[in-house]
C-alpha cells in the first residue's frame, strides 16, 4: 500500500484510515505526510483502544510525561461506523483503508461515504481480500465470510462517482505444517463475520472433523497449502463533485472570463 503511493503526487492536509486496526498503517502514513492531520476510524471498540495505545505510548519520567500531555498526539483515534463517518463534507484529501472492505456490510455504502467527505481532487487507496481467498477451504465446505470480485468493487466506485479507478491483485500460496496452526492462524483473521453463524460452542468433535478434512490440503511437499488474493484499488475524486444527491453541479461562466473567438469557433 505504502509502495504504490511512491507513484502519486499528493499532499494531503488530512489523511483518514478506516478500518485502522491497532494503528500501525497510522503510524506509517505520519511518517510519510508528517505535516497531515490523521484520524484512525474503527468499528470495533478493542481496536481502537489498542491504536489509541499506540498512538500515545507510556511515558516515563516527570518530564516526559509534562511534553506528552502538550504534545499532539500523532492522530486521533475514534470509533465510527464505515457507512456513517462522523466526518464532515470534502473535508479529506487522502481516504486509506488497507485489508477492511471486505468487513464492510455494504461497500456502496462505504464508497459514498468515502466519496461524501472526500474533498474534490482527494485519492482513496484500498485493499481488500478477493473472491479467491480462501477458495480451498470453502470447497470443503466452510461457511466464511463474502470475498468480494474486483470487478464488481471497481463498478462500485464509478457509481459511488470516483474517477479513473484502478484495481489489480495478486495471489499469496501459503502452507503450514499442520492443520492446527492453519486454524489459529484463520483465527487471527479477526472473528467471525457471518451473521448466521454458530451461536454457541460446536464441542472437540467438530474441530477433529475439521483437522481431518484440512489433510487433504496436503500436497507432496507434506505441507497444507492455501490461496489468498490480495487486491489494491485506487481512484479519485473528481474536481467536478458529484454532489450527495446524485446532481452534478452545472458551472456558468462569463465570455469575458474565458476570452472571445470568432464567429466560426
């Protein structure tokens, strides 16, 4: 995420992460536009305790502690809602959100929240997992959360009203030596998304089942392998904003603005 920016010629006045996590892409985005105003935006309470730690480590010493409290801090952390930022109207110049959409119940939504506070001009810079993660294990069977296709996220944005949007991906082979560590590793994915799943505790017989199915992710390396896609998108805003309402402004300008031609132009 940070590689592709190397390419974009921005200086945002103000940066947003959504989907910020523990904070750490905060703490990367500061140190590349130091004079940007950040705010780390998270739907889940514990994360944003975690970026707010982060954000403003302990001190030690009187002293210490005396700048700290003057200090700014290096962004604001808040919990909000991806589809209802508490953000006012083109008031950002740079929307980052990395590995989030695909948490997002509704990512039209997101978009014309992204595309409400973003100020003409701005860029938004995401990632996501795609329609191919994790394509292994749902053949066997798993209920896992939606994956979305490119294609379709990068329809959404020219409905949303961004402009020349850009999506690729690329596909990450993983493999573990056991099917344990397979799980605990899904399992720091981060919960479980689905809105109909199990409620209650499935008991030692289901994990077994489910240790024995994963064997036959083996292959002749003697390894469990899985796929994850990895997608980057990108787009603007466009100068001419579209407004919330769907209407685009129509601007009227004097002739004697734009100078006079002759009568055959």
């Amino acid at each position: 995420m940070l590689e592709r920016l190397d390419v974009v010629r921005l200086s945002p006045r103000s940066v947003i992460d959504v989907g910020c996590g523990a904070g750490r892409g905060l703490l990367a985005l500061k140190k590349r536009y130091p004079a940007a105003e950040l705010v780390g935006l998270d739907s889940a309470l514990g994360m944003v305790r975690a970026a707010r730690a982060v954000m403003a480590p302990p001190a030690r010493g009187f002293f210490a502690r005396l700048r700290a409290r003057t200090a700014p801090p290096v962004a604001h952390v808040v919990a909000a809602d991806a589809h209802a930022l508490p953000l006012a109207d083109s008031s950002v110049d740079l929307v980052w959100s990395n590995l989030a959409l695909h948490w997002f119940e509704s990512p039209e939504r997101a978009f014309a929240e992204f595309h409400r506070v973003a100020r003409p001009g701005a860029l938004l810079h995401f990632s996501f997992f795609g329609v191919d993660t994790l394509a292994e294990l749902r053949a066997l069977g798993a209920r896992t959360m939606h994956f979305h296709d490119l294609h379709d996220i990068g329809d959404l944005l020219g409905n949303a009203g961004f402009a020349e949007p850009v999506m690729d991906s690329e596909r990450l082979a993983l493999s573990w030596a056991d099917a344990g560590a397979m799980l605990a590793d899904l399992r720091a994915l981060g919960g479980n998304a689905l809105r109909g799943r199990f409620r209650g505790l499935l008991g030692r017989a289901h994990r077994e089942a489910w240790l024995r199915a994963l064997g036959s992710l083996r292959r002749t390396d003697g390894r469990l392998h899985m796929t994850i896609e990895l997608v980057y998108g990108h787009a603007w805003c466009p100068q001419r904003k579209r407004r919330s309402d769907g209407l685009a402004p129509v601007e009227f300008v004097p002739r004697s603005a734009i100078g006079r031609y002759p009568r055959d132009q």
